[in-house]
C-alpha cells in the first residue's frame, strides 16, 4: 500500500472536454484534482481555507469571464507551482 499523500491540484478549466479527456490521466497517478470553470470561482478557492491544499494550480489561459493570467499573481504569491494551459498556441 502506497503511504505517501496524493497531490492536489486545483484546476481552472471551461471545456468540458478538455477534463474528460485529461482528468483520468492525473487520477491514474494518485492526483486529486478540484476542477472550476470560472475564474470566480478559482480565486474563492485559492483565497478560502482550502487553498492550502493545493500542491499545485492548472490555468486555462482563455476562460469565459477572465483570462487564466489573472490567477497567476495570486497563486505566484503563495508560492504554488502553476502550469498554464491552452488551446490558442
């Protein structure tokens, strides 16, 4: 039996597919993950008593009512690892 602590990882995503798809990945190796599709909804939880929970942060870079970008300084200042995502490379 595994004895070491699953990572958690707070991820801001809009498209529904692109979890599908993704999400089984990271469950496979041993990752929690907290998904939110608005950037409201990343900064209540980066800012509530869970966000030190989060071993690290996926930002979709082009979201509905933001721009992932926005999270960076917030998640930067607690010294959470971020990695940013898109589709628009």
């Amino acid at each position: 039996m595994n004895s070491m602590a699953k990572t958690n990882i707070l991820w801001l995503e809009d498209d529904p597919s692109v979890v599908d798809s993704m999400r089984p990945l990271l469950v496979d190796h041993d990752v929690s993950v907290d998904v939110v599709t608005s950037s409201a909804s990343a900064q209540q939880k980066l800012s509530g008593s869970s966000a030190g929970s989060y071993d690290a942060v996926l930002l979709d870079m082009r979201i509905s009512d933001g721009d992932g970008l926005d999270l960076l300084e917030i998640t930067t200042a607690r010294g959470i690892p971020t990695a940013i995502l898109t589709g628009y490379a």
